[in-house]
C-alpha cells in the first residue's frame, strides 16, 4: 500500500517524532511504499494569504504553491497524520495545512444547491491519526474529540467511499510513564504492521 505519513511537530527531539519514526520503520517492514511530509521541517507556510483566498475556488490557479502536496495526496492509498493534540484539537500548522491543501475541485467538489460536497480524492482507502493528548480519555470525550472528528470524519467523507479510519491516543501525555509510553510506541508499530 501506498502510505503517506504528515507529522507535525516543531521540536525534533519530542515524542511525537519518536512515533513518526515507529510509524514509518513499521510500515516500511511490513511492505508498504511510503511518504513523509515533516511540515515544520519542510518550513511549510500555513497561512492562508488574502491572494489565495481569492484563487481559493478557482480550477488550478488554487493549486499554486502546493503542487507537491497535492502530488502526495492523489499518490497515497493511506493517509496518516501524527501529531500532538493541543486544545483538544491539531496544531494551528496542521490546521493550516488543512487549509491550504484541501482545496475544492483538487480534494473535493464543492457543494451544489441540494447537493452535497463530493468526494475527488478515492485512492485513500485509509486514513488514520496518531496522536498525544494532555487530557484524559474521558475529559476529552465530552469536549467532543474535535481533533478526530476533523481528521478522521471530515475528511473520509471526501476519500474513496468506504474509507477505514483508525485513531491511537496516547492520553494523559504529560504524566505518561516511559513504561506507558514504550507501549503505546509497540501499539503505534502493530496497527502500521496490520494496515491493509
């Protein structure tokens, strides 16, 4: 399977980047062809400017400045995001990439009156996060998970239609003991060695 892997984390030495390399030796193992975006330590721009806002809806003029991306995302069969949770949500510069990336007409058809959005991107088949969070499990729950929901439901309705996701927290980050965080490295490593 083709996989393409998005980290986002600004300090290389976090856990985070330690997940994305389990993620990414794990995959590569078990056969899989795979590709990284690291949008810090691609120095990718996350905001959105006035000028592509104005090209926001326009066929090929949106796609400026992010060709290689959009390359990615019509490469992959696998879509994969790592990252920390903060505010219940993902960093502003995955959000930006959200942004910037998934754009009308190259990820997803806009809606139509009494129509609904339509899905572009049909060679995802999957797409999964790999995440740390502050908060509880429970806590979190309430606050209404934001973050999957976003990546998981928000953008499987715009990938092949019956795209599989999947979501590994590791909760309570903070006070996480390296017991607790070895295994949830082992549980990250068995899910991409069974990714189908």
């Amino acid at each position: 399977m083709r996989v393409l892997v998005v980290h986002c984390h600004p300090c290389e030495e976090s856990y985070s980047t330690s997940l994305r390399a389990a993620a990414l030796e794990a995959l590569a193992a078990a056969g899989h062809e795979t590709r990284l975006i690291d949008l810090y330590g691609s120095g990718f721009e996350p905001v959105l400017t006035a000028d592509q806002r104005r090209r926001y809806h326009t066929p090929g003029e949106n796609e400026r400045g992010i060709e290689e991306h959009l390359s990615h995302l019509r490469w992959c069969e696998a879509l994969i995001f790592v990252y920390p949770t903060w505010w219940y949500g993902p960093p502003a510069m995955l959000k930006g990439w959200l942004d910037r990336v998934w754009i009308p007409h190259a990820t997803f058809g806009m809606p139509e009156r009494n129509k609904p959005i339509t899905r572009v991107l049909t060679n995802i088949r999957v797409i999964g996060a790999v995440s740390t969070l502050g908060s509880p499990r429970w806590w979190w729950w309430i606050m209404g998970a934001p973050g999957r929901r976003i990546l998981l439901t928000g953008l499987s309705v715009l990938c092949a239609p019956r795209c599989k996701t999947f979501w590994l927290g590791l909760h309570q980050m903070d006070s996480a003991s390296d017991a607790e965080r070895v295994a949830f490295l082992d549980k990250v490593r068995a899910k991409m060695r069974a990714l189908t």
